[in-house]
C-alpha cells in the first residue's frame, strides 16, 4: 500500500470519528436538557412537599447559593437563595430524596418521637447557674453566651406579644426587639469576620419577623419566617463560597434563646404568663453559684447542633 493510499485510509477513518463525535455531542445535549428538566420537576415537587411538610425540611439534602437579592414590600434588598450551590464558578446540586421517601423515612418518625419527649421533659426541672446581676440585683447586658467562636452577646430581651399565639410556641417565646449579636465568617470580605445582629421583629400580619443583618451589609438584611430559616440562608451562601461552617444549625441555637439562662429570663416577663400554648420550664437553681459570676447557664439540652427547631418556629423557612 502506498503512502497516498494509507493517507486516503486515515482521512477516511478520521471523517468518520469526527461524525461519530458530532452524534454522540447531540446526543449529550440532549440528555443534558432532558437532566435539567427532570432536577426542575424534582426541585418543585420538594417545594410542595416541605410547604405540605415543613417538619421534614431537614430530611432534605440540598445546596444553595446567594448570589441573588429579593425586595420585600417595602422595597428594601432582602438576601435570598435558590437550590443550587455553586463551586468553582459552576452550578451543581446534590440529589434529592424522592418524595415518597422523606414521606415514610425512618429517620423523620424517629425525629418526630424524639421531639416529641422532648416537649414531655419541659416539665423536668432543669439545673440553672444565675446570669451576672448588679449591685440592685438587675441583669448584666450583655448577657455573654459561650465562648470563642460560640459565643452570643444577647443586648435586648424584647418584650412579650401573648395574642396572636403565633408569636410563641410550647417551647419558645418569639419576643419583638429581642436582639443578640455574634461574630461569623463575611460573606462580602473573604478571610474576615463581621457581626451577625439577629432580631425579632413584629411582623404586619399576625406572626413575626426574623432577621439578621451583617455588618458589613447594613443595607441587605436577610428576612424569614423562622429563626432556623433566616440562618440558613447565611449558612448557605458561606458554604457555597467554599466557607468551612455548619450546614445545618438551630435557628434558636443561632439566636441564643436555647440558652436555659434566657429562656427563664424571657418566661418571666411580663405577659409571658398569658402565652396559652407555652409550657413553662422549671429550675433547679445552684445555690453554691455566686450571682456575680461570669459563667454563663448550661445550654437547653433540648437543642443541638443537628437538630434544627422548625416546627417550633411560627411559619416555614422563606418569607
């Protein structure tokens, strides 16, 4: 075979995988289009379902990215988050249960009982360390929570809304003017930290208003209906730009109500007794404390870190 021959031979061999190539791409897209369809479909089944079922919100392995910014009624930019995490510059999102699935999984009835005993053990009196007071016996602000990057400065306790009883729960007491600060990652200034204001806020209609505010974003505070669902959405943009923190977190966690030390603070307010459907914890306080201490109480063993409070918040996550 001469060498025109054998040329004539790989030019045809090439024109043919070239062909070959250009089919299987077509073929690629498609499938591609037929994928983001399908994720689409799935996204807003979960939607329906945890609009149906907003105490099985956690059972949902998703990832979200903010890069985007709704405007509420009044117009000011309030941070929101969509599905999808971004990673390098490119869009991914993890897979999804199936609906059947998070409706019958183990895991949820198994979180539904624990929750359950939970409420059951309000009525167990709990050990207390008194907060620091002054000479006249009135509290020190700021009420100091944890330590290093746990730590929580709670500046107001709020007052207390007992009607409409969207404004508290069996467990917790949602207080307008509440407020408390603490320090996390930036989400405008990578490798700082800046401080996060949470507050509770009264809302225009019949429930309040959680928002938390960055310092170096005074003008784009992020809103919600629940104390977890206002976190979540920090805790998602941080984890979208690659940022180590939790990616699940108690909402009251976050806000320092799970603190035993301010949830007496805050029952014993004036008209925290009218709140129908709260049960009052009771305490067992240390008599060897020194009142003037600096120890903060031990944390609410009802709340960690993997639970999240939801179904003890007044609405679903997003406002």
């Amino acid at each position: 075979m001469s060498y025109r021959d054998t040329a004539n031979d790989l030019t045809a061999k090439v024109k043919l995988a070239l062909e070959k190539r250009e089919e299987l791409v077509k073929q690629y897209e498609s499938l591609r289009s037929e994928l983001r369809v399908s994720k689409a479909e799935n996204t807003h089944l979960l939607d329906m379902i945890l609009k149906a079922y907003p105490e099985i919100g956690e059972d949902i392995s998703s990832c979200s990215s903010a890069d985007e910014y709704a405007t509420d009624d009044e117009g000011e930019d309030v941070a929101d988050t969509n599905r999808h995490g971004q990673r390098n510059g490119k869009r991914e999102c993890v897979e999804s249960p199936s609906a059947l699935q998070l409706l019958n999984s183990p895991t949820r009835m198994t979180k539904r009982r624990r929750r359950q005993g939970k409420r059951d053990d309000r009525n167990d009196p709990k050990r207390i360390e008194p907060l620091p007071r002054d000479s006249q016996g009135h509290i020190v602000y700021p009420i100091v929570i944890g330590r290093g990057q746990d730590q929580i400065e709670v500046h107001d306790l709020g007052r207390v809304i007992w009607d409409p009883d969207t404004y508290h729960t069996s467990r917790y007491i949602w207080t307008p003017g509440f407020r408390s600060t603490s320090i996390h990652p930036s989400i405008k200034n990578n490798n700082t930290s800046c401080i996060y204001t949470s507050e509770v806020l009264e809302g225009n209609g019949d429930a309040p208003v959680f928002q938390v505010t960055a310092e170096d974003m005074p003008d784009k505070p992020f809103r919600a209906s629940s104390s977890s669902g206002v976190w979540k959405q920090i805790l998602d943009i941080l984890t979208a730009k690659g940022i180590n923190v939790k990616t699940h977190a108690s909402g009251p966690q976050m806000y320092g109500l799970g603190n035993l030390g301010v949830t007496k603070l805050i029952q014993e307010l004036e008209g925290a007794e009218k709140c129908s459907k709260y049960i009052k914890q009771k305490w067992i306080e240390s008599n060897a404390a020194n009142p003037h201490s600096t120890d903060t109480p031990v944390e609410d063993d009802d709340v960690d870190d993997d639970d999240d409070d939801d179904d003890d918040d007044p609405g679903e996550e997003d406002e």
